[in-house]
C-alpha cells in the first residue's frame, strides 16, 4: 500500500539513474554517448578546419548553423513521421545519413579535397540526419519507459550528452593537434556505425494504432493545431527559440575566443568546452535536486541570467582559466534550461502527437540557434569579438525577463495515453474519406449550472479543436433554454475516429464533470450526420442522420 501510495504522490520519478534499469534504454543511451564523443569530435574538427582555411568570422560562426539549419527546416516532416511510422526505424535511418556525411568527409579528407563550402556542405547533410534522429530517439523514451521515469530519462540524455562534452572538445583538439582532422573524421565514423549496430539489436514495443496512418500534409497540420492550442508548449517553444538566438554565441564564437583573445590553438580550445561540458554535466546530475528545490520558471530564468553572465566575462577576460570558470557556469544554465523545455513539451503532448510537437519544439529551437550563430559572426565581423559577446549577455539579461509574459508551468502528471474507442454502427455504409461528418452533442443544463458548464466548455472547446474538431462552437435552444448543443465537424469519418482514439485519460475526465452539471436520468444524446450537397441533379437525399446514446 505504502508503494502504491508514494507512486500518487510523487509521479514524477526522482531517480535520475532509474531508466537505465531498463534493458533497452540502456544499451541505446550508451551508444548514443559513444556516438556523441565521436560527434564532439567531429565537430571540434571542423570548426577548426574552418578557423584555418577561413579568415572570415561569419564562415566560422556559420559551422554551428549549418548543423542546426537543417532541424529548423526539416524537423516538423520528422516529428510527423515519427508520430507515424517506426521511430526505431526513423532512427536508423537518421543516424545512416550522419555515418555517410562523416564517411565521405573522411574519404575527401584523406584525399586532400576540402574547402569552406564543402565542410559547411558536410556538415550541413549530418545535420539532417540528426533533425529526423532527435524527434524519433525522444519521442521513442515515452515508448520505451514508464512516463514517471520519462523526466529522469531526459535528463540522463542531456547529462550523458554534457559528460561526453567534458571531455569530448578536449580529446577532439589533442586528436587534432596530434593527428589531424582525417583522424578526428574516421574515429566519428567508427562510433556511428557502432551506434547502427546497437539500434539494429534493441527492439521495443509500440501500442500499435487501430487506424491507418495519416498522409503526411494531415499529420503536419493536426500537429501543428494541437501546438497552437496548447499554451505550455507554445510558451516552451517561445522561450526555447529565444534562448537559442541569444545563447548560441557562447558556442558559435567560442572558437574565435580561442584563437584571437586568448592566442591558443585547438588544445586550448578544447579546455574551453570542457569547461563548458564539465558545468553542464554538474547541472544535469544535480537537476532533480534544483527540482525540488525551485520552480521550472525559477530554474529558467537563474540559467539565462547565468549564460549571460558568461557572456560578459568572455567578452573581456584574457585568461583561459577564468574563461573556463565562465563557460561551466554558462553550460549548467544550457543544460537546466534546454532538459526543462523538453521535459515540459513532452508532458504536456499525448502519445499520439508527441513526435510532432518535439519537432516542432525541435525546429524553432535550432532556428533560433542558426540564426543567433549568423547573427554574431556578423556582429563579430562587423565591430568586434567582444562587442558580440556583451550584446548577447544583454540579450540574455531580456529573455530571462520574458517570463512574465511566457511562464514555463510547474510539471504535472496527467494520463496523456489514449484510452481507445468503439466505432460506432451507422445505418450508412460509409468510406474512410466519406464526409464532412457532423456531430452533435445536447446537454440539459438548468440555470444554476449555466456558469460552470460554460467554463468547463471553454475547456472542452480546446481539448476537442486539438484532437481534430473543426468548426466548434456551442448553441443555446431559444424556446428551451435548457437544452444546449455542442457541434463540430471533420473532414471525414476516418478524421471522426482518429478524434475519438486521441482523446486521452485527462480529456474524458472533462467528460464527468460535465456529466455532473448535466440534468436528468440519461446522459448527453450524440447525433452522428453526413453532410450532403442539395444541388439539383442529386439522384437521392443521403442526408440521413444515426442517433446513438453513450
């Protein structure tokens, strides 16, 4: 009893090692960090490359935008294949597209053909892989674990990654200094492949849909309207784009501080993301003690405040010991914010468009970080390296204030897994694509109830235009003043089936208060129609209608 009781009361796991009790989380999340070393090292690799064949600080910055890019473009068509097909399956095929970039860099490498254009070519195509990668990998966690353990496994994801950083930059520049970047290339291509092996071995279960897969532009579009109607993710969304316009100059220019403040080579700038990583990886590990201890706004805010102040004492210290100190504390406030808005878009998603919302997270995310990584390689070029830094420490110092107007909400635990549905039998013989299909709902409200029943409805009206309902809108009877009717439409009676199977645990409580204001014996009355044209020609009126009571 004791066990069942502390699993109310605290939904949210608070064991940060307990997802890699799993068998198959775990194998996945240590080659995931294997594979990151090898990425960190890649990525140190080039930007390097790029700081030697290249005098223009644009071209340099623009290393960290084009791997980001490509998630802002192509991250919605993921996460929406994602919600679709095999997430395994997509993560495969995402990490086969990084293993070719790093193979062919390696193979030209080796043959002595590079220049500028074709490094940021490269790295531009890994940075496509890993767009359809992340929406899969994350989304596959609420598949993979319980969704009590799903916060820990965010946060071990951002920690394992952080870990590797500490040391990843650091071997990344003593490979390079010592070998080169042929070698630094071929020792990532080696750890994708590995990764491949690893996804191709472990296999989990997928409650699979009753309903046929949606075409894609339909998929896209329910995704995107459920975001627009939620104002959690929205508010993670805004934040997330905001702090990666700003923040993303500690990393897009790190490699100028590198060079130029602090005259050191490859070895000195893989201190300097070790630095970084080591804070990230102290944040990560102590994230669910800042949990419990303040607020997810409380937790935001403090890590914009502390990127900022990163910012500032880069932009005029000349030492790298101090310019180390600077980026642990920069890296903690990364890691806290990016784990926070994760965690949040995916507790506040359903299983069925969760894909979706993480891509479109994803995708406005990097685009804030492709454009902040233009945007102070221009102000770099233009004024100064440290005329950038500080304007992006002010920057930071706003988007902390931002939570105001954007709070990030407190996690809380809901059942967000689909409950199932019956298919209703109709007196038509009616096609996936037969419709615009109306349905009718009438609910006998006495007056006393008229507040509450609108407050509630307002809720209902978001949670039913979420879930696919189009054209919602609630009807007072004039003669009977009792008798409401709420109404909305779907394209088509698959549209109408594939509302009802996403409707969610949290969503028919709705139901039951709704039920409680209801007046009489009998529950609401749903009265399923088929729209049909009146024009002349019509051989016969299939205007008929079905009445069924739930």
């Amino acid at each position: 009893m004791s066990g069942v009781a502390r699993e109310e009361v605290n939904p949210v796991s608070s064991a940060t090692f307990a997802p890699l009790e799993n068998s198959t989380f775990r194998p996945i999340w240590i080659a995931t960090q294997v594979s990151s070393l090898g990425w960190l090292i890649q990525m140190v690799a080039i930007s390097w490359l790029m700081a030697t064949i290249s005098t223009s600080d644009v071209m340099v910055a623009l290393v960290q935008a084009s791997t980001t890019l490509p998630t802002f473009l192509l991250s919605i068509i993921a996460g929406a294949l994602a919600d679709n097909y095999s997430r395994r399956n997509l993560m495969f095929a995402g990490w086969c597209v990084i293993a070719l970039s790093s193979t062919m860099l390696t193979v030209l490498a080796g043959l002595g053909i590079f220049n500028p254009w074709m490094v940021l070519a490269f790295s531009c195509l890994a940075g496509v892989g890993a767009a359809f990668t992340d929406p899969a990998w994350h989304a596959s966690v609420g598949d993979i674990l319980r969704k009590r353990d799903v916060p820990a496994a965010v946060t071990l994801i951002s920690v394992g990654y952080n870990a590797v950083r500490s040391i990843g930059p650091a071997l990344g520049g003593v490979v390079v200094a010592s070998f080169g970047p042929l070698t630094a290339f071929a020792v990532a291509t080696l750890t994708y492949l590995m990764l491949l092996w690893t996804i191709g071995r472990c296999k989990w279960h997928v409650r699979p849909s009753p309903l046929p897969s949606e075409p894609l532009t339909t998929a896209i579009h329910d995704g995107a309207r459920f975001t627009a109607l939620s104002s959690e993710i929205k508010a993670a969304i805004a934040r997330g784009a905001l702090f990666g316009l700003t923040s993303i100059s500690i990393l897009a220019l790190l490699p100028l501080v590198a060079r130029d403040q602090l005259g050191g080579g490859p070895v000195v700038y893989g201190i300097l993301m070790a630095g970084f990583g080591t804070g990230a990886l102290f944040a990560g590990i102590c994230n669910n003690i800042l949990r419990r201890r303040l607020s997810q706004e409380r937790l935001t805010t403090l890590s914009c405040i502390a990127c900022a102040a990163c910012c500032l004492s880069l932009a005029f210290t000349p030492s790298v010991a101090v310019a180390a100190i600077a980026l642990a504390l920069g890296g903690a406030g990364w890691v806290v914010t990016w784990t926070g808005l994760d965690v949040s878009v995916q507790l506040a998603s359903p299983r069925w468009v969760v894909g979706r919302t993480l891509s479109i997270y994803y995708a406005l995310s990097s685009g804030g970080i492709a454009a902040g990584s233009w945007l102070w390689g221009t102000v770099a070029e233009s004024y100064s390296l440290s005329s950038a830094l500080e304007l992006s420490g002010g920057a930071l110092v706003l988007v902390a204030g931002t939570g105001f107007l954007l709070p990030i909400r407190q996690w809380k635990d809901s059942d967000q897994a689909p409950l199932g549905f019956e298919t209703p039998q109709v007196a038509l013989d009616l096609k996936p694509r037969s419709g615009p299909i109306v349905a009718k709902i009438e609910y006998s409200i006495p007056e006393a109830n008229v507040e509450a029943f609108l407050e509630q409805m307002r809720e209902r009206r978001r949670v039913q235009s979420g879930v696919g309902a189009r054209h919602w809108n609630l009807q007072r009877d004039l003669q009977q003043p009792s008798r409401w009717t709420e109404t909305f439409r779907t394209p088509t009676w698959m549209d109408y089936l594939r509302l009802n199977h996403r409707l969610t645990a949290a969503d028919k409580e709705l139901d039951q208060r709704l039920l409680a204001l209801h007046l009489g014996e009998l529950p609401p009355r749903t009265t399923l129609a088929i729209e049909r044209p009146t024009g002349a020609g019509r051989k016969r009126d299939q205007s008929m209608r079905f009445f069924f009571r739930r």
